[in-house]
C-alpha cells in the first residue's frame, strides 16, 4: 500500500486519518517527524470539517524519501490567508496558529484556495533523505 484515502465528514474521520497515516508511515519516521506527521494531519483535517463544513477529501501517499498530505475541500476558501501567515492574524475560535504551525512543520507546504475550496498539499521528508 503506498496511499490511502479518507473522507472528512466527523470528528471520528480525523482520527481515523492520524490512524492510517501512521500506518502508511511504518517505521520510516523518527519520533519527532512522526509527531509533526500527525499535528499536521490533525490540523489540517479538522480545519476542513469546522471551516469548510466538512465533506473534504485526505489523502496520505508515500513518496521517495516522505509522506505527502493533501486535503481537498469545497468550502468557501481562506480569504485571509496572506494575514494568517504573516504571523498578526488571530483567530476568534482558536490560536490562530494551526496552519502556519502546520506549515513550519512540513518540509513542503502549498495552498491553493479560491470560493470554490481549499487544496492543501504537504510534504515530510525522512531525515535519512535530508542527510
């Protein structure tokens, strides 16, 4: 298996995605990857379902040398996004910090967002492959 794909409609759908992503990483992955591995799904698939209103798509695939996350929704997209990465946006319902610390955890990190919904697209490689 070198992918999976879950379908964000609960909270139980997010954790079943932190599930089989550490499936798909097996044991590639140092402790401390693993935990951004997951902090990041978590981040990413929970602001689907409470933003986007839920019904977006995860998928998790191996890549040489990583793990590549995308999550897909059709919500109404970030319209401030330029203000939650420059580091001055806080959220009323949260930190404001989930996808720019996702960001800074990933090794890539891509958001196309339009009205029509979000693509988010991250990247960890394993420290074998940065070495």
């Amino acid at each position: 298996m070198n992918g999976l794909l879950v379908h964000i409609d609960s909270e139980e759908d997010i954790f079943l995605a932190i599930s089989r992503t550490r499936y798909l990483a097996g044991d590639m992955f140092r402790k401390e990857e693993l935990q951004a591995l997951f902090v990041t799904v978590l981040e990413l698939t929970r602001n689907a379902l409470k933003y986007a209103g839920g019904k977006a798509i995860f998928t998790c695939q191996l890549v040489e040398g990583g793990l590549r996350l995308q999550v897909i929704d059709k919500g109404p997209g970030i319209a401030n996004l330029d203000e939650i990465f420059s580091g001055n946006y806080r959220s009323k319902t949260g930190l404001g910090l989930g996808l720019q610390g996702a960001r800074r955890l990933m090794d890539a990190f891509e958001i196309e967002t339009s009205e029509k919904g979000t693509i988010i697209r991250a990247t960890k490689w394993t420290s074998q492959r940065r070495t």
